[in-house]
C-alpha cells in the first residue's frame, strides 16, 4: 500500500524563524490531512488538501499540495513556542482511511 | 458538542486482567475509529465502524475486541493483554458520508500493562 515518508523527524528553531515540514508518497493522493499533537496530547485536525497544486493559509501557516498529488508540505513562518508540537500528515491507503507519516517533532527555543 | 470524549484518562492493567475503554461523541458522526499509538510514533489504525458496523480492522489480535453499542458509543474490550501493548489509544470519528473528512480525536487512554 502507499507509504507515506516525512521529513524531517525532528526540528528545533529559535523563536522566529522559519519551519517546513515535507511529506512525499510512493503513490497518487486522492487528498492529504496535516495534523498537529501537542506534547501530551492528542492530534488535531489542521487542514485537508484535495486538488493539485492547491495551497492553503491559515494565519502563519501555509499548506501546499504538489501538482502530482504526491507530496505536500507545511510551512510555518516566524515560528512561536506556541507551535511546539509534532505534525504529522497522513492519507488514504488501499481500503485503510487514513496512514500517518512518521511526523515532524519541532521544538522552538525561546 | 463538539468533542470526543474517552474514559478512564489512565489504565494500569495486570495481563490476566479484564479491562474496557470506552469513547464517545455527541456529534451524530457516523464513523468510528481505535488507534495506538506508541510513545514518538504516529497513530496507527486499528479499527473502523462505519454505521455502528465494524468495516475495518487492520489485523489486530483478538485479544482487542471492539464494540460498537449505538451511534455515539465505542467501547474496545481488554483480554490478555501483553506488556507491548502499553500505549496511547485513541478513539476518533468523523461525520461519515464522503470521502474527505476531518478525524476528531479524543484525549486517548494511556494504557499501562504490567
């Protein structure tokens, strides 16, 4: 089934800076979900990219689907302490809903 | 409501013991999910009810059994279990019906087996 690799597993940034997280699939995406865990938490639901090529913004953060439907990326600019957390994306694999990648842990230094 | 609760918060079972964790949602979504999740691992799914029937397990061993008692309800049944089973079980639904949906997760259980 497809496999969905993210990079990288961990990321510290300073206060700040900026922050990517890239997720690639062996296989065609009919859509992506990018999700957030906070340390001791549970993940939540961030955004769902459907079509090719979309990019979406919610305040600093900006989501990109890749035109072959097989990548997608998350862009954080000028990180806070409040973006602390792992993210994960995740898609549909054969009959299972939804298959997470691995995540990107990123801690940010005050 | 908008939330998925799951109870108890915490568990700490013997491998001889019976246990049962339980979720619920009052969102009138109709399909549910059990995931594990190990400690700096992504969850990882494990079963699927789809209008209160179960439509998806992925391979899990039988010691896990799951119920679906109505609409709102998800309980998953502990029997045997083995010290590796030691995780974070997470419930989630979704409103069912399309393809494309968000996944509300609950809090999660952190199961502890001795």
């Amino acid at each position: 089934g497809q496999q969905v690799m993210q990079i990288p597993q961990y990321q510290h940034v300073q206060e700040g800076e900026d922050f990517t997280t890239y997720c690639n699939s062996s296989t065609t995406l009919s859509n992506i979900q990018w999700y957030k865990q906070r340390p001791g938490g549970h993940p939540v639901f961030l955004i769902q990219l459907v079509k090719s090529g979309e990019v979406k913004k919610q305040k600093r953060l900006t989501f990109q689907f890749g035109e072959a439907k097989k990548n997608s990326s998350l862009h954080i600019t000028a990180t806070q302490t409040t973006d602390v957390g792992t993210y994960f994306c995740a898609g549909p694999s054969g009959n299972t809903p939804l298959v997470f990648g691995k995540g990107t842990r990123l801690s940010v230094i005050a | 409501d908008t939330e998925v609760t799951q109870t108890p918060k915490h568990l700490v079972m013997g491998m001889t013991n019976k246990k049962s964790l339980k979720c619920e949602q009052h969102m009138g979504h109709r399909a549910m999910y059990w995931y594990k999740q190990k400690a700096k691992k992504p969850p990882e799914l494990m079963f699927v009810y789809s209008y209160e029937k179960l439509s998806i397990n992925e391979s899990v061993p039988s010691r896990f059994s799951p119920e679906c008692p109505n609409s709102s309800l998800l309980n998953l049944h502990l029997h045997a279990l083995q010290p590796e089973d030691s995780a974070l079980y997470l419930c989630a639904s979704r409103p069912g019906g399309g393809a494309y949906n968000e996944q509300f997760f609950g809090p999660g259980t952190r199961l502890t087996v001795l």
